[in-house]
C-alpha cells in the first residue's frame, strides 16, 4: 500500500466517524487534534482502526500529536511502523 492509498483509506475513515465537516475541506494537513475533530476517545478509536487496517502496534508513548494531528502525520508514523 503507497502512501496516497494509506491517506485515501484514513480520511474516508475520519470523514465517515468522526468528521461533520465538507469531505473537501478534509485535507493531508489538516489539524485533527489540535482543531477538536478528534477528541481523546476518537484518537484511541482511530488507533484500533490503525492498527487493524495497517497491522502495526501502537506504544503508548506513540499517541500523542506528533503521531495523530494530521493524516500526513498518521501516514508518515504507519509508514515508520511498517518498515522497522
């Protein structure tokens, strides 16, 4: 799976569960944490869904925002998984 299928399947993910918003306003970059389209009960939702779409673990000192404010985060953090 490349990269721009990984951000397809995360933002078809977060624009079904969680976000209200246009689906064209939903971009790679845009702050998912930091704006409150995920809260801390969402953030752990989309972990389970990470970790069994993409088959990775998440540590717990891997959710925070540096992993999950943004898809282009999520993507750069699954990709990093993926290849250790």
């Amino acid at each position: 799976m490349n990269v721009l299928e990984i951000e397809e399947k995360l933002k078809q993910h977060i624009v079904k569960e969680f976000f209200s918003g246009d689906p064209a306003t939903l971009t790679s970059e845009t702050k998912l944490l930091s704006t409150g389209i995920l809260d801390s009960i969402s953030a752990l939702q989309i972990v389970d869904f990470i970790e069994e779409t993409f088959e990775i673990q998440f540590e717990a000192h891997d959710v925070d925002q540096e992993n999950l404010n943004s898809i282009r985060l999520i993507t750069d953090f699954i990709i990093r998984k993926r290849s250790q």
